[in-house]
C-alpha cells in the first residue's frame, strides 16, 4: 500500500474518532440540560409552598399567635403547605427510582375490578367534595384478572381517578370502565366530564412537571408528576398509555394491561 493510501486510511480514523467523540459530548451536553432543567423545576415546585409556609410561621411569630382562632388557622395552613411539599417529594422520589434505576416490575395476578372498587373506596370523600359520582360499568363481584404489578396499576388508576375529580367539575361523573380488546389484552378507561385539555396542551401533558395552569394561584395541588409517573409505568409493562380530550367536555384516559391466567 502506498503512503497516499495509508494516510487516506488514517485520516478516515481519525475523522471517525473525532465524529465518535463529537456524538458522545453531544450526548452529555443534552443529559448535563436534562439535569439542569430538572433541578430549576425542582426548586421552582418546592420554592412555593415552603415560602407559603414560612408566611405563616413568621406571621403567627409577629403576634397571629395570641389569636386563638387565628393561631388554629394558620397552623392548619401551615400544615397544608408542608402536606404538600411531602406529596411532591413523594413523587419525585417515585420519578427518580423510575428514571434512574429503571423499574423492577413485581407481576402477579390480580382482580382488577376489586383494584377499581378499593381505588374508588380510597378516593370516595374527595369527590364528594365536589360531588361527584364515581362510576364503573361492572358490577362490583365477579372477576377479571390481570397479570401484572398490582402496587404499581394501583398508582395509575388512583392518579387518573384523582386527575379526573382535581379537573372534573363540580356535580360530574367519573367512570372507569374495563374492556376485552384482545385475546390477551384488557383496556381500562377513566372517563371525565371535566374541563377537558386543549389540542396543544395534550401532547405536553405526560412531561415531568407540564401543568396547564401555570399560575402560582392554581386552585388544584401537585407536582406535576403524576401523569409522567402514570406513563412510565404503563410502558414499564411494555403496555400502551391513550388520551383524548375536548376543551369544556371532558377527558378519557386509557391503558392496556395483559390479562391474567
Ligand atoms: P398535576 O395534576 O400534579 O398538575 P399531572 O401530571 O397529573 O400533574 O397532570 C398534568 C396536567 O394535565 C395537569 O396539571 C392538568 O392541567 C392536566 N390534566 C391531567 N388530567 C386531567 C383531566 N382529567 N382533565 C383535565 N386536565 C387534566
């Protein structure tokens, strides 16, 4: 071989070292962004209620504490701040394991309609501060089994139901229904009559910490968290997460879960 050859050959290595390295910076770049963004929503999502909090600590200090009724008041405000902030560490726990460690799935066989019967069971007084009826179209006995990590379908339904009663309106109905799609597949859906999600907003709802309304006046608590959390682990179940929703009509969402045996 001649020279011209070998330093041809050479220089394609190098280019293709150099484009190697190019790719792998690249990489770290959007991952070292990732992480970036991630810690700014962090503090941005605790900043809130503890600031909230401290008001009323530094109010109640100031003399509110002499009030009787004042002092109930604020302390029962307090604690809904710090509630709060333990609710979205909860989550952001549960994200981290998610994303980091990735999920070890605990499958089993289960009654799903047991599982819609205790989730509504759990979630019974918050709707009825809005009044709203919790609906499913089976009867309560009987049995539909499904294989798959109980705990884990036990968040994304409770999350969905909770979804559904934060954003459905007042006197509405939520439903959940569970249908044979397949030989081996099963479709839960959780239907609202609730504010319903703009086409826009629809295809950014899954991401961590996407919320519609962003103001810091919100009525409806959260982390932002839940639905990210839902996707993950529907898909961690090689399964398939669905939404349509209709401004000022409502919302379905639905999953696929593997039937038991
Ligand atoms: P969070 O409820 O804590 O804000 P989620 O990740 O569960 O976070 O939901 C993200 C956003 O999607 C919510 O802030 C809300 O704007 C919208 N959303 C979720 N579920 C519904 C629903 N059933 N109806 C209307 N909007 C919804």
């Amino acid at each position: 071989p001649s020279i011209t050859t070998d330093m041809e050959v050479l220089t394609r290595e190098v280019e293709r070292y150099v484009s190697v390295k190019k790719l792998e910076i690249e990489t770290l770049n959007i991952r070292e962004n990732y992480r970036k963004e991630f810690m700014g929503n962090i503090s941005h999502e605790l900043k809130t209620p503890l600031f909230t909090v401290q008001g009323y600590i530094l109010t109640l200090l100031d003399g509110a504490m002499k009030d009787k009724k004042v002092r109930k008041k604020y302390l029962q405000r307090a604690s809904k701040g710090v509630e709060r902030l333990i609710y979205i560490i909860k989550d952001l726990d549960m994200i981290t394991k998610l994303e980091v460690g990735g999920l070890i799935l605990n499958k089993e066989n289960f009654n799903i309609l047991t599982m819609v019967q205790n989730v509504f069971d759990l979630l019974e007084m918050k709707a009825a501060k809005k009044n709203i009826s919790l609906v499913f179209d089976k009867e309560y006995f009987g049995e539909i089994l499904v294989n798959s990590d109980k705990e884990r379908i036990e968040q994304v339904l409770s999350n969905l139901i909770v979804n559904s009663i934060k954003y459905g309106k007042q006197d509405g109905t939520t439903e959940v229904s569970v249908e044979n799609i397949t030989k081996n597949k099963l479709l839960v859906r959780v239907t609202d009559n609730g504010e319903g999600i703009s086409k826009e907003n629809l295809q950014r709802i899954f991401e961590r910490f996407y919320r519609v309304d962003k103001s810091g006046s919100r009525k409806e608590g959260g982390s932002g968290l839940g639905l990210s959390i839902v996707k993950h682990i529907v898909e961690a179940h090689n399964e398939k997460i669905y939404v349509e929703s209709q401004l000022g009509i409502g919302s379905e969402f639905s999953f696929t879960l593997e039937k038991g045996k």
